[in-house]
C-alpha cells in the first residue's frame, strides 16, 4: 500500500464526482485512503522500516491487520490497522483505549508473566491488538492506571442524600490458592440530582467489620446528609448502616425482597401470591401501602401461606421509600442503579476469570467506576434538582443548620 495519496487519487475522485456517484460514498473512500496512508507511515516509524523492506534499524516486523470500526462525520467505516509481533500499535487518530480496556490488558499480561494464560486470554489478547508485551509495558500501564485510580478513591466527597450500597464477589489468585473476594461500591446521589461513585473496596468477605470500614472511608472523606441508604438485607451490611449512619432510614431493596418472598410460597399459588404483593407497592401513599399490607396478609393466612404471611407482615423497610417524594420513588425501591453497574463490572472481568492478585482486580474495577463516574457527570440529572427541595426544610433550603450556628426548629416554631 502506498504511504502517501498522489495526485491521481484526487484526480479520480473528482472524476467519480463528476459521473454523478454519491458524494458522501466517494469522500468516504478517499477518506479510507488517507487513513490507510497514515497508518502505514506510523507503522513504518514504529517497525523502523517500510512494509517488506531489509533494514538495519528495524526493530521489530508487521505481523498482518486487524479491523476495526471508526465512527466519522462520513459514517462507521471498517479499518485495516497494522499490527506489530512485538508491542501493540494504535494509530494517533484513533482514541485510545479506555482504562478499563488498559486494565484488562495489563491484567491478561500479568496472567500471562505468571505462566497461567490460556488459550482464551491469547485470543482475548489478540482482540485487544496486541501480540506481545513486555513487562515493562505492563509496568508502564498499571503504574499509569494505579495513579487515576487512586487519586479517584481519595477524592474529597460531600452531601449525597441517596445513598446505595452493594457487592458481588470476584475470583483472586493468593498464595498459591483462588479465592472469592467481595467488591464493595457505594453510589450516592448529590443534593442536585446528579449521581457518583462514592467509592469502592476490595474484603476478603462481606461481613459487618469491612462494610463497616467501608462506609466510614467515605465519612472520612466528607460523605454527609444521607438520608436514604438503599440495599439488600445483608445482615452484615445493615447492621454496619445503622452503626454509621444512625440518622439515616434503609430501603429494603425490592427485587430482593419479592425474591425472598417467593421462596416462602408453594410454587402453585406462587404468581397469584406475588401478585398480590405488587397491590401493596401501587398504593399513592405510605399509609394506604400499609393497610393494603395488612389485607395482603390476611389473605396470605386463609390461603395457607402462613410463612409467607408471617415474613410480609415483618417487613416494614421495602416501604421506607414510600416516605419520601413520590417522584422519587421509580428510582430509590432497589438497589438497580448499582447492580446494572455490577453487571457491566462483570461482562468486563469476565474477560480475565480469575485476577492474578488483587491490586489488578482494584485497577480494573477503579479504571471501571471511573470511567462511569466521569459519564454521569456530564449526562441528565438522575432526579431533578427543583423535586431534591422537598427532602429540606426552608431552613435547610437557605443553609441555616446547627453547624453554623442557627437553630432550624426555632425559625420552623416561631410564628
């Protein structure tokens, strides 16, 4: 392939023009041609020698393309990207890989140092362009990845009056033996309406010390004003919310809830049971949710469904939601936001099944999280900013607290 486009080229194209083809068809192919034109010098640079040519100062070979597609103003077109045995190449104008993807190839790249590869993480490799990697290119990425993530997790946090928390378990290479280990993230939802990662940590298990630690990492780093935490029923989990946010109420999240309520129907009147329930969650109020509880579980126990009638019946935090603004709500009866998170955590560490160590797994799930945070900056508030209002008091409204030396319930009392 030629590295430059010669007059003739444009020639053509003018021509094409002028017998009437689509413009944008033509453009698009001269696009291609410059496009291929510049890989092939940027390859040249990297190999130091033309395609096929005998070079002293050669420093490594071509070792055939892979394709990829690349969104322009002319459309999606489909690329021949040259790639290298030794190293990877990325063309200048291509965007460079996200620092997930980085931290995927870092960790396959550790896997295959610590002689565990497989033909999977090849082929993964490959799609990812890259044939061989030194270690110090490993090096290089995780030292790069390590300090974003880092000085993502010690950033400094403020008011998020929302508040979910939730983990799922990862497989880890330690002392010579795969174990689990828990993933613990927290999301929270700012005082205007926009979402974050508050933060995450990797536990050898999940149990009421580290999700303990957890929670108070992020009060040390500013985390204030919660006034909903929403979760599973982790025993561990909920006992450590109310030992550090003792002013905050907890959303049993729903989907587990229904879940667990299942299990305790006979799977004949299964669907007519959970039916049902779902009266109790249509309600417009808190009050009418429980009164409709109360005829739900009563008919739970003329149905012979006494277990399920006893464990409804306990259950008040699947509606502690239903206290706060009705627009509200859609977004706060589970914990969706966090676990459609945990989903795309998993399609993506899925790739490397079981992390070399656990400072891989850190920079994979940071550079992750990271990435997600930055979108949800610059995408549509989660809830609105004007409905965020009803959760203060006028005081509150103005910035009139305690803390700065005004008595909120004063102003409320006097007439």
């Amino acid at each position: 392939m030629a590295s430059t486009i010669s007059l003739r080229h444009v020639e053509e194209f003018v021509d094409a023009m002028m017998d009437g083809r689509d413009i944008k068809a033509v453009l698009r192919e001269g696009l291609v041609a410059v496009l291929h034109a510049v890989m092939e010098n940027e390859a040249t640079q990297v190999t130091g020698a033309e395609f096929g040519e005998r070079s002293e100062e050669r420093v490594t070979r071509r070792n055939g393309t892979r394709e990829r597609s690349f969104q322009t103003g002319l459309g999606t077109i489909q690329l021949r990207i040259p790639k290298v045995r030794s190293g990877h190449y990325t063309p200048s104008f291509l965007p460079a890989y996200k620092r997930s993807d980085d931290a995927v190839i870092a960790a396959v790249a550790a896997c295959y140092h610590q002689g565990v590869s497989t033909r999977n993480v090849e082929a993964i490799m490959r799609e990812l362009g890259v044939e061989n990697m030194k270690k110090s290119q490993v090096s290089d990425i995780a030292k790069r990845l390590d300090e974003q993530v880092s000085e993502f997790r010690r950033r400094e946090l403020g008011e998020f009056p929302y508040v979910w928390l939730d983990a799922r378990y990862e497989n880890v290479r330690e002392n010579h033996a795969v174990r689990k280990v828990a993933v613990l993230v927290a999301i929270g939802v700012r005082r205007d309406g926009m979402r974050e990662v508050l933060g995450f940590d990797v536990a050898r298990v999940e149990n009421e010390a580290f999700w303990e630690d957890f929670i108070g990492s992020l009060q040390e780093r500013g985390l204030r004003g919660v006034k909903l935490c929403v979760s599973d029923a982790h025993g561990g989990l909920r006992a450590a919310i109310e030992k550090r946010l003792p002013s905050a109420k907890w959303q049993r999240c729903r989907v587990h809830f229904m879940r667990n309520l299942a299990s305790r129907v006979t799977k004949r009147h299964r669907a007519p049971c959970l039916a049902l329930v779902k009266t109790i969650f249509a309600q417009d109020s808190h009050k009418a949710a429980l009164e409709q509880r109360t005829a739900v579980v009563e008919a739970f126990r003329k149905a012979n469904q006494r277990d399920a009638a006893d464990f409804l019946e306990s259950t008040d935090d699947m509606l502690t939601y239903m206290e706060f603004p009705e627009s509200h709500w859609p977004k706060l009866h589970s914990t969706n936001v966090v676990e459609r998170q945990n989903r795309e955590l998993k399609r993506r560490t899925r790739v490397v099944s079981i992390f070399p160590n656990r400072a891989s797994l850190e920079r994979l799930v940071g550079a992750l999280l990271l990435e997600e945070h930055e979108e949800w900056l610059v995408a549509r508030r989660y809830i609105a900013e004007v409905s965020m209002d009803a959760l203060y008091t006028p005081a509150e409204q103005l910035g009139l607290t305690e803390e700065n030396g005004t008595d909120p319930t004063r102003l409320l009392a006097a007439k």
